[in-house]
C-alpha cells in the first residue's frame, strides 16, 4: 500500500509504504518506484524528502540508508528531454570553460610576446642612447685632449723664448709642476 499525500501547495513529499515483513534492505521495485517518485517530484518541482517501508515492528528510511542520495543521481527513469537539458548545459559549462582557459592562455601568451618586445626595444633604445653618449663624451675628451696640447704647445713656445715658469704658467692655463716637467724636456 503506498500513501502519497501532496496538499495544494506542498513543499515536500514523503513516500510511505506499509508491509508485514521487511526484508534486509530495500527490492529493486522499491528503489524504482522512488526513483519514479523522485523524478514526478522535479517536474512538479516538489521534492521527495524520503521514502519509509514501515512495519509494525520496524521501519527503514531510504534517506537514512543513503538510497535517496543514490537515486537522486540516478538517470534510469529521467524523461529525455531533462537529460537532453543536461547534456546541453555541460556542454555550454565545458565551451565557456575552454573559452575562459584559452583567453588566459592567450593573454598570458599575449604578456610574454608584449615584455619580450618591450625588453628587446627597450634594449636598442639604450643602445642608441649608449652610442650617442659615447660619441659626444669621446668627442669632450678629444677636444680636451686637443685644448691640453695646444696649451702645451704654447707653454713650450714661451719657454723656448726665455719666460719665467710662473708666467708661463698663466699663459698656458698649466700647472707650474707641469711646466717644469715640460723645461726639464
């Protein structure tokens, strides 16, 4: 005998079911009726909470037993087009999962090529500023180098006509010491 009860506007439902004898477990035509149950209770959208095999003595709970659970996840009497919903919605879960994972990977792809090119201009940028500061303080030293000899020059030239070192030594912008370097020459 099975007792179904389902008021106007039930949240849940509960499956009873009286016998004289219970056996060790729950029959195979148990679990499918439940399961039939459970699968009247999605399209109604009113849950089965439990199915009881009650005695006088004893009961047995399928929730108790972990069957519910069982059967909950059970396809055996799912209608087509639900199991066609949900093949559909894992599929569109598994596109919009490959589609998130292939945007990571092309941004991460996207950062790598985008620092290697920054790196590599970055690097003949400073190697055209390295030459050009390399041009202009080779040619400082050179026209320093260049002043220094005139300068040299000019020290010699006034020794060479008799002048004092200290004189000499305005004239040419040299030091004393190195003029008379220069006068022991």
């Amino acid at each position: 005998l099975l007792l179904y009860c389902r008021p106007l506007f039930a949240n849940f439902t509960f499956s009873i079911y009286r016998t004289t004898i219970l056996t060790q477990g729950a029959s195979e035509a148990d679990k499918d009726l439940t399961d039939r149950l459970i699968q009247v209770g999605r399209i109604l959208h009113v849950p089965v909470l439990d199915h009881l095999i009650i005695t006088t003595e004893d009961f047995l709970s399928f929730q108790h037993q972990g069957l519910m659970d069982e059967l909950r996840k059970s396809l055996k009497w799912v209608p087509p087009y639900e199991i066609e919903e949900r093949i559909r919605a894992e599929e569109a879960r598994l596109r919009e999962e490959a589609v998130r994972v292939a945007r990571e990977e092309g941004e991460r792809e996207g950062e790598g090529i985008g620092m290697r090119k920054g790196l590599w201009e970055g690097r003949k940028e400073g190697r055209e500023m390295g030459r050009e500061e390399g041009l202009q303080e080779g040619k400082r030293k050179g026209e320093e180098k260049g002043r220094k000899k005139e300068r040299i020059e000019v020290a010699r030239a006034a020794l060479a006509e008799g002048m004092e070192i200290g004189m000499v030594a305005r004239i040419s912008r040299l030091t004393e010491e190195e003029i008379k370097k220069l006068a022991e020459y």
